[in-house]
C-alpha cells in the first residue's frame, strides 16, 4: 500500500514538473517574467518533491526487509 501511494504521489510530481516547465517556456516567450519566475519556482519544487518520494520509497524498502530480519 506504501508502495502504491508513492507511486501516485511520484506520477503527480512529474504531472506538476511537466505542467511547470511548459508554464515556464510559454511565459517566457511572451515576456510575462513574474509568471516566469513563478513557474520556474515550481520546476524546482515539483524535482525536489520528486527526489523526496524516490527516496522514500527506497526507504521504505529498506526499513520493510530490515524488519523482516529481525
């Protein structure tokens, strides 16, 4: 089940870096910088999001065999 919700939880992270750089590359092009910088800040939460739950899942992945040996 852990498993399934990080899943769901790494999908939408790139869902959201995808939406953010498209965002990012269209705002850009027509000049609207705030909009730009705003996206750009999104590009950058949605990588760390994703790198958060990649390493979550390997964690729990670890902690799940580390307590099977017990």
């Amino acid at each position: 089940m852990i498993g399934a919700l990080l899943t769901i939880g790494l999908i939408a992270a790139v869902g959201m870096l995808i939406v953010c750089a498209l965002t990012w590359a269209i705002a850009s092009l027509s000049g609207a910088w705030h909009s730009a910088a705003r996206a750009r800040a999104g590009v950058l939460v949605a990588l760390g999001g994703a790198a958060l739950i990649g390493g979550a899942l390997a964690w729990t992945n670890w902690l799940v065999h580390t307590g099977s040996t017990l």
